[in-house]
C-alpha cells in the first residue's frame, strides 16, 4: 500500500510558475516550512552562535545573489500594479536605466557581481553584503522587492527542508526544468517580437574576437554601458526596452503549460518526467524495505544528544543519544526485523514516521545487497 504525506495549501511558487506547474503535478506541493524567509532560519539566535556552525548575516540573509531575470519575468514586474509591488518596481526599473546585463534576454548578471560570486561565495554567501541582491528591500527585516514574479534560482532555493534530502532532491529537479523553461521562452520571446536579423547575429554569435570581447568586458567591469552595441542589440526595440519585457510578460503569461511544452522542446520535456517522479517521491511515505546507516558528520555532541549533518551543512539535525546507539540494528536485515529487535532488546518503540525522517535526511539510507 502507497502512503500519501498530507500537502499544504497554497503552492509556494510564484504565481506563473504556479498555474503551470499546477497542470502538470498531481497536487499541490508541499510548502518548505523550515526556511523562514521573513524570520531567517540561518540567522542565529540569541547564544545560539557557536564556532561549529554557519549563520547568515542578518542584513543579507540568503539574498547574497543576483538572479537573471528571464524577459517575461521582468515584463510581469513591471506591469504589476499592485501598490505592494511598487518598491520592487522601482528596483527593475533602476537597473533598466543602468543599463548593464539589459539585454533582450533579460537583465543578465553585472559582471562585477560575477567576479565577486565565483572567488568569495563559498564564504562570503549569506552574510557579504557587497554581493547583496539588487532588489533586496530592506523594510520589514528584509525582503525581496520581485518575490511574486522571482527567478527560477530564487524560486527553488532553501537553506532546510521538511523532507531533508528528498525536498532537495525535488527541488533541484524544479529548477532545472524551470530554468530550461525560462531560457527556452527567452529566447522564442526574441523570435515573436523581432527584434531584428542583425540584433539576433548579436544576441547569438556564432563566433567572438578575444580582444573585442575583452574590451567589451572591461567596459561592463567599469559600469560603462557600450550605447552603439546596445543599440544593435536592441534592434528596433532600441530605447523602448521596458515596452518589450512587459510584451514578453503579455506573451508568456497567456501561455498554458501544454503551450510551454510544445515551444520548449523535448529538453523540458525530459525534466518534466524527472520532475513529476520527484514530486512522487516528495509526497510518498513510503519506507525502503532494508536500511543501513548512511554517512555523518558529527557537528556537536551533548550528554543526552547529538547534532548531525548529512546532505547539507545548513540543515543538521538533533538526535538523541538513545536514537544513536540503536543505528546499528539496520544491518541489512528487512526495517520491520530491526524495529522489532530494537524494541525486543532497547525497549523502545520507534515510530515510523521517525523512520522516514531518519530516510530523508540520509541518516539510513536503503540497503539494495
């Protein structure tokens, strides 16, 4: 017999992704509870600080990346109304009139930012403020300013899960289908709104000159934006950049998810499938029926219990002692064996609901000898 988890309304996603992704599931997807946005997880409490450990700083949070914003996602920022959208609006609107990354693809990465990322971020995520989000608000202990209409990255990204390593496992799936699904609808975008035969040869080169492509990057690297290049890029869209995202919004938000597939092709096809078998994996309470003990990381030991890390650095987990020292019980013989014999010679009655949790955080781990 199959064991369903309960889910929880409503879907966690932002609202486009949402409707899509609400044609494809069979249901809803059960929201990340333990990544606390608006109260961070990763922040550290009061005495909670310890050397063992790794927290955010709280003026940055997670919010230490800067996303790229798919056309139609800035076109449904931009067009959105709502008077609590305003401030993140005004984030949108100030890196259009920079002008750097603006591109018919979207607003693409700042090259400063790239260069920061890729040589601090193993230490620098989450507490650098110098790689603080551009449309970070900081009202209300912090917020983003594009969360309804946010990127694939920002979308699928948690610092814990309910299900451990089974909600990561299905929300990397996620992204790598949504991330397919917002390169593929950029770039059909260009195609429906031509933007010209010349402003595409620049948009996809087939080949690049080192030296013109250095300099270029050099320019970028100072905040100098090239206008001529801008203005081939941009085609007939020049100077009337924002009117095309909010086009590309227009478009793809009228687009239902069978409209997506046919567009994107058989790659999104492929981690549809991938991402429907996570989803089944993600709502299943099922238990393997053999279990070993997995591979841990001790992060702190207390007299009556231990901390342990698995999967994730950022999402340990507190176990008693009493729990620890049954672990060897699972040594290929079948889960029910093992329960019994932990009872038989612990005493003590484990729920299987703990069993899953033990599963999902890769504590035990099935046993396929």
């Amino acid at each position: 017999m199959k064991h369903r988890l309960p889910v929880v309304q409503p879907s966690p996603l932002p609202p486009l992704y949402a409707g899509w992704m609400g044609q494809l599931l069979a249901g809803q997807i059960p929201r990340e509870t333990e990544a606390t946005c608006e109260d961070c997880a990763m922040c550290a409490r009061p005495g909670q600080a310890e050397a063992s450990e790794v927290f955010f700083d709280p003026r940055t949070k997670c919010c230490t990346y800067v996303p790229r914003l798919a056309s139609f996602l800035v076109g449904r920022v931009l067009a959105d109304d709502d008077p609590a959208a305003a401030a993140g609006r005004v984030t949108v609107e100030t890196r259009l009139r920079a002008g750097v990354g603006v591109t018919p693809l979207g607003l693409d990465q700042p090259p400063t930012f790239q260069i920061l990322y890729e040589n601090t971020a193993t230490n620098a995520f989450g507490r650098s403020p110098s790689l603080r989000c551009p449309h970070y608000l900081e009202d209300d202990g912090g917020r983003c300013g594009v969360w309804k209409h946010r990127a694939s990255v920002c979308t699928t990204w948690f610092c814990k899960y309910v299900r451990g390593a089974t909600g990561l496992s299905f929300w990397q799936g996620l992204h790598q289908l949504l991330s397919s699904v917002e390169r593929a609808l950029s770039h059909w975008c260009v195609v429906e709104l031509d933007i010209g035969a010349d402003a595409l040869r620049r948009l996809f080169p087939i080949t690049t000159t080192p030296g013109k492509a250095g300099a270029a990057q050099q320019r970028m690297l100072d905040d100098l934006v090239n206008r001529e290049g801008s203005r081939a890029l941009w085609g007939r869209w020049y100077e009337r950049e924002a009117d095309f995202y909010r086009e590309c919004g227009r478009l793809v938000s009228g687009l239902s998810w069978g409209d997506v597939v046919a567009i994107a092709g058989p790659d999104v096809q492929v981690f549809a499938r991938m991402t429907t078998e996570a989803y089944g994996r993600l709502t299943s309470g099922d238990i393997p029926g053999r279990l070993k003990v997995g591979e841990l990381n001790i992060v702190r030991m207390r007299r009556e219990s231990c901390r342990v890390s698995t999967y994730s650095g950022s999402d340990p987990l507190d176990l008693p002692k009493e729990l620890m020292d049954v672990f060897t019980y699972f040594d290929g013989r079948t889960t029910d064996q093992a329960l019994r014999a932990i009872e038989a010679g612990k005493g003590l009655r484990i729920d299987r609901a703990l069993i899953r949790r033990l599963v999902d955080f890769r504590i035990l781990v099935p046993d396929d000898a």
